[in-house]
C-alpha cells in the first residue's frame, strides 16, 4: 500500500491523523536513505572487483602477446604463421575489451558520485526541516499553554497583545508546517527521476561496455571460423605426420643395422671414449722424465662428441656426457688426421679401440668405440676406402614408368571419374590391403591385364582402386617428384610470396624428367576434377595435398626433420592443383633478350636461355659481356612478369639436356638460403629447339648474379628493360664484375634514357610499430600505395592514410 499525500489544509487543523502520515512519510525517506547508502556500498564493491578483473585480464593479454610460438622447422607454412599470431590477436582483442572496461568503470565511478550526493543534498536535507519543524511544534504549544494560563482579571491591553502573539506564532508554526510537508513531497518526487535516472546511465554505460564487447565478437568471427579451419587442417597434418613418424620409430627400433650416415658435411659423428693419461694434457710439452711419471700415475677415459670430415681429414672432439648435461668446454678441438690403426685386444684391456695420429702431435690419442662395428665404421670412415654409408645415385630412367604404368593408372582415374566422385573421403579412406595388392598385380601383369573389369563395384570398390592408385605412386623406386628436386621444392614452398611459390614450383616440374611429367600431369589434372565435387566428397584442395604429398614428394631419407617438411610437400600440392592450367599449360617465365650493341633484335633468335641449375625462390638477371670482341652483339636478360596463360602447351618431344657432371654432383644434397645472392658459372652458349621445357646450360664461365628476392630486386634497381621507352643499350657502357655490386643503372651507358621509379601497391602480412616518426605502423591486410624503393638497406617507402613513412620489406608482399 503507498503512502497518502500530505494536504496543506492538514497544516492547519494538525490533527494526529496527519501526524501519523507524516511519521509514515518520514519512515519511508529513511528507508531510502539507507537502502541508497547499501546500493552505493554494494556498487562500489563492484566497481573495484571489475577493476581487480581488468587488471588480471590485462596481464593475461600481455601475456598472450609476449607468448613465444616457436614450430619445428627453419620456416613455417602460412597455416603455421596464422596459429602463432592468433594469440597476438586474442590479446589485443582482450586488451581493447579492457580498454572499453575501464571506460565503463570511470563513468560508472561518476554515476555512483552523483547517487551519493542525491542521497546527502536530498534526502538528508529533510532532517534539518524535520528538526525545525520539531521545534516550531514545541513552541507552539509551549506558547499556546503560556496564553491559556492568562487571568480572566487581566486588563485589556495585556489580553490583546497575548492575542496578537499567538496568531503571528500560530502563521509562523503553519508556514514552517507546509514548507516541511512541501519538502517531504518534494524529495518523495524527485527520487522518480533524480536517483533512477542514475541508475539508468550506470545500466546505459554498462550495457554499452557489454555491446561494445559484442561487437569485438562479432569482428573476431570471421578470424575464429578461418582458424578453426587452419586448427582443423594442421590436426589432419598432425594425425597423418604421428602415423608416419610411429612407423619411423618403430623401423628404427627393428632396424639391427647400425647407423650410418652423417650429416652437415661430416663423414662420421658420435661418441668415442678418449683416453688420456692423468695431468698430461695440461703439460703435453713435459720433458721425458716428468712423462713417464704421469703414465706412472694411471689412465681415465673421458666422453667425447666427435665428428670427422674425410675430404680434409678434420677430426673434432668435443667433450661431452649426457648425463651431466653440460658443456666442459665451449669450443671444439679440431686435429688433422694422419694415420687410423686398429687398437690389437692384447695391448690394451679395453675392447674396441683404435689409435690415431694427429699432425703437430707427437702423441699417439687411443679412442674406444661404442661397439665392434662402430669401431669398423670410423675405420672405414678415416683409412681413405669408399664411406659405406654413401648410396648409389638414382637414375631418373624409371623402368616403372611404363605404357603399363600409365595404363593402369589412366584406367583406375577414368573408373573413378564415372563412378566415385561424390564418395565422402575419396583417396582418405583406405581399401582393403590384399584387394589393393591383388589389383595392382592384375593391372601391372601383362597377360591378366586385359581381364581387369573396374567398372564392377562389387569386385572392386573405389576405396581399393585410390588405394592401388597410391600404393603404385609410392612403390615406384623414385617419387614422382624425384629425389634430385625435393630439397628444391621444399624451399619453392617456404617462400614468403605466393607468386614466387608458384613461380619456383612451375619452372621445377618442367624439369622433371618426361615421363615423370606426364604422370604429375594426369595425377594433378585428376586431382583437380576430384576438388571440384569438395561439396560431396568432402576433398577440398588441402585434404587431397595431404593424401598426396608424402606419395609424390617422398623423401630419400627417413628422418624425424622430413616428417616435419611433410607440410610443405602438402603445400606444393596445392599450388599444383591450385595452379594446373598455368603449370602445365604454359612454359615457366623466360629471360627476355636484348641486343647492347643493335637497335634491332637478333634474327631467328627463339631460343630459351636459362641455367640448368634453378634455385628455389631465386629469379635471375643475366648480363653477359665479351670481352673479347666489344663490338659484338651482346645479350641482356631480364624477368618479366609470367604471362597468363592463353594456350593449352603440350611438349612433343624431350628436349637435349646438355649435363655437366661436376655441376650436378656440387649442386646434390645441398640446399640454399631462400635469400642468397650467389654467382653461378654456366657453360658455353648452346642451341636448343623452340620452346623446350628442359632447361640447358648456356653459358660459360660468367658470374651471374642470383637475387633471392624478385621484389627486392625490382625495388632496388627499379628497371624494366623489357618496358623501358628507350631499349638500346651502348655495349661500350656496359660494366660487368662477377657478383655485380652495386647499382645495375651505374653499369649502362649515360645516353640511356633514365628508368623511371616504379611505384606500387603491397599489402602488409604482419602488425608492425613504428618506433620512430620516420616509419609506418599497420595491421595485418592493410594496403600500402606509393610504394618504391628506400636508400635504407631493407626498407621500403610507402604512404598509409596520407602519412609517408618506411615499412620494413619483408612485413609486406606486392599485389600489382
């Protein structure tokens, strides 16, 4: 029930009844003032939990952003790079949801100020008309006593002047009555709007905080459903790569065989037991005497990590034990071997020894092995006979790859094309092992052959036939992709760019030998029909690469680091089928030639001039010079962009390949910094027919240059040779050195026309801040314009929102 409202007619009967009400009216306000009070407390308790909760959330973002995500490998794949910067992402979002928070914490701070003084301007304000009106009542009555207590007997004048003074008290006790009924009224009323008006900006202000946090939800969606893929797609890499590296595992723990390949250059590496005699290697320099003593004293053997390079007889030591942990010595002794002889079982009491002679010592150093054959394998490796653990080079002549190969596989491709293309996890599902096997013999057996019926589903289902389809890529003595270019197509897939990516993939397979081409194109051509029913059979482009890319890309060796490359073998799949119609239907980027010494090019001049030798993410500007006859016409080579492809390219015949041995043997094994600036040495120029796919080698003993980066080299030199608006170049300018420092403009005669700076666009890849006012901060995906080279190494000057500042080179990759 609520309150009844106080007449101001009451004031002047002041009967109980509005006393009572009034009581009633004053109980209420108290109620509120009290209620008010705990409200304040309660919200300042909230205010300062949500202060505690922001700061504990803004070190959890710190945190996030700090978090070093290191992955194993020198490089990481785009899916890689985007799981280790989604914790850089979710602090930040974290830290402006904070930002919002103590937004939100600061007003509301203010709307409890105002409730504060609501309740002590207001409603406390009622006390101190209360206490007057408490006492106006009191003197009232007091007087009121005072004038009914006068004689009758008194005179007239006395009687009309008490009168006069109790009505003026009698107006003065009324007035204060109805001023304090008016207040009373009046803070009952204000507290509609004045305290719940309060309230509703701290609720405004709160809710925005949580809409505000909405919205960061709603951006980050996008992001959360594109990484839930990329989490999704690097667990089915991470169950594929367990399977492999438990069956690695479990061959090494079979295999009986001792190991027997080094690696990093090394011949042979691993533990051997030094023995030394007690004080003398500290004093190795002692005269006789004093060296005899120390035999006297005894021997120790001490555990050493040892290594030997048998191309300059370095043998390093390095004493170590895995026990304790720790290195004895920071650096490594390297001694020169002379000679390696067997350690006879009755001059020693320990087994498997052997002593070896070191130049610049007169000392005899005895080593044990870890076994009988560990000792017969360092002696093989250091008494000059050929190392056993070398294997016999492969040849890219693949008896597999025959008419019945390419039968087999062309006639399993079109039974799945008729038949399975919307199968749910065609090429993931494995068949049944002895139908898989009895497949492929009757499809590689020349008489039964002809009897394979594939278009009967009960003898064989699909799952068998991409079963036998794989099981045959994967049994073939060398991939697919061979072993001469794993390495190189490894590093083609950890370029930053894309557009080099595809650039170094495309020029590497049509370096593949004939028939390995022809199968790629079949496998990649059928690959990418299977992608297009993604919606049915659930093969999208990055399932099929990593179905495919151990099959077609396997490595000679079977090491934990190949398991690791695994997901750039996917990635180079991808491209493949990603990219079919341009890597298999047009010819890689070829060099433009230029005459120096001639406005005219040279006649009947059609051939490809590239090296044979082709480095991953590496594109080339050749200048050849001869020095021996200036006036003759003299070459230039530059990149230009790669063509869209505009025709279906189909090699007829192979090409001559013009092979240097030498070249091919100092190129095997070895793998080359994405980034490097090298000088290549190619042999006498040398005809070849139009359009070959294989490159040769055409050139001599000329330094060519290799830039690691086709950005960067544009960048730096901003030339366009091909698009220049005056292309004859004066021989007489041309200065050539074998790594060609410097400026390539420098080396072109003065009447060349001036190359204009190239401006362009790139788009940023990482989140960059800039620590000085010279350079440019951005997020990710942000377009950068006016982009050219900087005369700071590395940098690049570019314009971001109306400000011009560098941006480092390696943060940003061009999109025209």
């Amino acid at each position: 029930m609520g309150l009844e409202p106080l007449e101001f007619a009451e004031c002047l009967t002041d009967s109980p009844g509005f006393r009572e009400k009034l009581h009633d009216h004053e109980k209420e306000l108290e109620r509120t003032s009290k209620a008010i009070k705990a409200l304040i407390g309660d919200g300042k308790e909230v205010l300062a939990a949500s202060k505690n909760l922001g700061k504990a959330c803004k070190g959890f973002a710190q945190k996030l952003k700090d978090f070093k995500f290191e992955c194993i490998g020198e490089k990481l794949t785009d899916d890689e790079a985007r799981i280790a910067g989604s914790l850089s992402e979710f602090g930040t979002l974290i830290a402006n949801v904070e930002e919002e928070r103590e937004r939100m914490l600061q007003q509301a701070q203010e709307h409890f100020t105002a409730l504060e003084a609501f309740r002590k301007q207001q409603i406390n304000s009622i006390k101190d008309e209360k206490r007057q009106f408490d006492k106006n009542t009191a003197k009232i009555c007091q007087s009121l006593e005072r004038y009914l207590n006068l004689k009758a007997k008194m005179n007239d004048n006395t009687l009309q002047e008490a009168d006069a003074q109790l009505d003026l008290e009698i107006r003065g006790f009324r007035e204060a009555s109805m001023k304090y009924v008016l207040k009373v009224q009046e803070v009952q009323e204000r507290k509609k709007f004045d305290f719940i008006e309060t309230i509703l900006a701290f609720m405004y202000s709160l809710f925005t905080f949580y809409h505000q946090c909405y919205e960061f939800n709603i951006e980050l969606k996008d992001y959360s459903q594109n990484l839930q893929k990329t989490l999704q797609k690097t667990r089915d890499s991470f169950n594929s790569q367990k399977e492999y590296t438990e069956n690695l595992m479990l061959k090494m723990l079979d295999n009986r065989k001792p190991i027997t390949q080094a690696k990093g250059g090394c011949t042979r590496e691993g533990y051997l037991y030094l023995m030394e005699k007690k004080n003398y290697r500290a004093s190795k320099w002692m005269p006789k005497q004093a060296k005899d003593l120390t035999e006297a004293l005894g021997t120790t053997w001490i555990k050493h990590y040892c290594w030997y390079k048998k191309e300059n007889k370095e043998l390093h030591i390095l004493p170590y034990n895995q026990v304790t942990g720790k290195l004895s010595q920071s650096t490594t002794e390297k001694l020169t071997m002379t000679s390696c002889v067997r350690r006879a079982s009755q001059t020693i009491d320990k087994r498997f020894c052997f002593d070896v002679q070191v130049a610049d010592r007169t000392d005899t150093l005895t080593f044990q092995a870890m076994s009988e054959s560990d000792r017969r394998l360092w002696m093989d490796a250091m008494d000059g006979r050929e190392p056993v653990y070398i294997k016999p080079k492969t040849t890219s002549d693949d008896s597999s790859l025959d008419d019945i190969g390419f039968q087999f596989v062309n006639k399993c491709i079109k039974a799945i094309e008729d038949r399975g293309l919307e199968e749910n996890g065609l090429y993931r599902v494995v068949g049944v092992n002895s139908k898989v096997t009895k497949l492929i013999s009757i499809g590689l057996d020349v008489k039964k052959r002809e009897k394979m019926n594939l278009d009967d589903n009960t003898q064989f289902e699909i799952k068998t036939i991409t079963s036998a389809i794989k099981n045959y890529l994967r049994s073939l003595p060398e991939p697919l992709m061979t072993y001469k270019f794993h390495s190189q197509f490894i590093q083609a897939a950890k370029q930053e760019a894309k557009t080099l990516r595809i650039h170094d993939i495309h020029t590497l397979v049509h370096k593949l030998p004939e028939k390995n081409f022809e199968m790629l194109e079949i496998i990649i051509k059928h690959l990418k029909t299977v992608s297009e029913f993604q919606d049915k059979n659930l093969m999208t482009v990055a399932n099929l690469g990593v179905c495919f890319g151990p099959t077609l890309m396997k490595a000679e060796e079977e090491t934990v680091a190949a398991i690791m490359d695994i997901k750039f073998l996917n990635i180079v799949v991808e491209i493949l089928i990603n990219n079919y119609e341009k890597i298999f239907g047009s010819t890689p980027d070829e060099p433009e030639m230029l005459n120096t010494g001639d406005t005219k090019m040279v006649p009947n001049s059609k051939r490809t001039i590239i090296t044979d030798r082709f480095t991953p993410g590496v594109n080339h500007t050749m200048l050849s010079a001869n020095t021996q006859s200036p006036t003759t016409s003299q070459p230039v080579y530059a990149n230009k962009a790669p063509p869209p492809p505009t025709e279906k390219f189909r090699p007829i015949e192979k090409p001559i390949e013009f092979y240097n041995p030498a070249m091919a043997e100092s190129s095997s094994g070895s793998s080359e910094s994405i980034n490097s600036s090298q000088s290549n040495h190619l042999s006498n120029s040398i005809p070849m027919s139009e359009n070959p796919r294989k490159p040769v080698n055409m050139y001599g003993n000329a330094g060519v240059p290799e830039y690691g980066n086709v950005n960067a080299l544009a960048n730096r030199f901003a030339l366009n040779i091909a698009g220049a608006d005056n292309p004859m170049l004066n021989s007489s300018g041309l200065s050539m050195t074998g790594s060609l420092t410097g400026s390539l403009t420098g080396s072109i005669a003065s009447n060349q026309t001036k190359p204009r700076p190239i401006k362009r666009t790139v788009r940023t890849l990482y989140r960059c801040e800039a620590e000085n006012d010279s350079e440019l901060s951005f997020e990710p995906n942000q377009l950068i314009f006016n982009v050219r080279a900087s005369k700071e190494p590395g940098w690049l000057e570019g314009q971001l929102n109306g400000k011009t500042g560098l941006v480092p080179e390696n943060y940003v990759e061009y999109i025209d």
